[in-house]
C-alpha cells in the first residue's frame, strides 16, 4: 500500500480558472466638462463656508512663532544673522572653512545688501529679520529700520539687544499695508522668503 504525500495531493489537483470580467467603459471627458465640475464644486455654498471655517480656525504652527533651532543658531554665529553669507571664493569647500569665516561671509552679504539700499532718509523695512544683525547695521549707518519677524525669541532678542528699533511681530503677509504705505523706501528680504 503505498501512500501520497499530502503535499503531493496538492499538485494533483485542476488549476483555479480565473474569470476574466468585461472592460470598464469609461465616459470620454473633455476639458470643458472637468472645468465645469471643478466651478461647480468651487462655488458650491456648502464648500465655500466650511472652507471659510477651516481658514478661520486654523492654529498657526507653533515652530513659525518660536524657534529654537534659530536661537541656538543665533549663539553659535552672534553676529545676528541667521544666514550663511557671500562668499567672495566660491571654491572653497564646507569642509576647508571655519566658522570665523562664515562670520566674515556675513558680513559681506550685508554689505553687498547695503549697496543696493535707498538712500538712508528713506525708511527701511527688515522683513525676516532674524536676530537683528542687519537692522542694526542698518541704524549704525544712519538709517530708521523697522524689523518685522514672527518669532517670539526674535522679538524678544530685537527688544533687548536693540531697543530703539522698532519690531513688528508678524509675517509679511499680515502686515497692514495701508498703515505702513509710503515708510519705506527699502524692503529688505534676505533669505526670509524661503
């Protein structure tokens, strides 16, 4: 009497037929029918007020208002910039430069910046201001900086360090441009609209 393997006895068995099922028929589209569904679905009541509410509650993000990646930032390059700088030779690698020479970078990148600037009668906006290097600059060479940032420790870095400066603690965006219209004759936005 000889016996079959029980895994034998699986590969005696007929294969599975597989169904095949009839082709989906699609609708042909055309641009003007999308284009309709997506007005009518914009202009949809309903849509637009729970869109108004969704903007209406939304939170601001924490990190926009209180970064402490840039305070630390901030300590280990206390020039008061918040960026990497100009550097004049653009072949030295990461690697060959040290940290008194980003310091130097940002200083030259403020300088290129100044040389663009309005005349110092005019006021000047330091949109993204980080830690205030440039609107101090800007007061040491006579002119009225205005800072503008949304960071809590900005602010209060600004408020200390250079109290006769003026902070607005906003984004851009909200500021009121109809009270401000006309105070500045230099918008500075240096590496703050990324």
């Amino acid at each position: 009497m000889s016996s079959v393997p029980a895994t034998d006895s699986v590969a005696l068995r007929s294969p599975v037929q597989i169904e095949t099922q009839p082709p989906i028929k699609r609708r042909k589209r055309t641009a003007k029918s999308i284009a309709g569904r997506v007005v009518a679905r914009a202009v949809n009541p309903k849509r637009l007020w729970n869109a108004v509410k969704l903007q209406r509650n939304r939170k601001a993000h924490r990190h926009t208002y209180d970064d402490a990646q840039l305070a630390l930032y901030a300590q280990i390059l206390p020039t008061g910039f918040l960026h990497f700088g100009y550097f004049d030779d653009v072949t030295r690698t990461p690697e060959e430069m040290s940290l008194a020479e980003v310091l130097r970078a940002q200083t030259r990148y403020t300088e290129v910046l100044m040389d663009l600037a309005g005349p110092p009668s005019d006021g000047a906006l330091d949109v993204g201001c980080g830690m205030g290097g440039l609107s101090r600059i800007l007061r040491d060479k006579g002119y009225s900086p205005t800072a503008l940032t949304p960071d809590r420790l900005q602010v209060s870095h600004i408020t200390k360090t250079l109290p006769d400066v003026p902070v607005l603690r906003c984004k851009l965006e909200k500021l009121d441009a109809a009270k401000y219209a006309g105070q500045f004759g230099t918008v500075f936005t240096a590496e703050s609209l990324q």
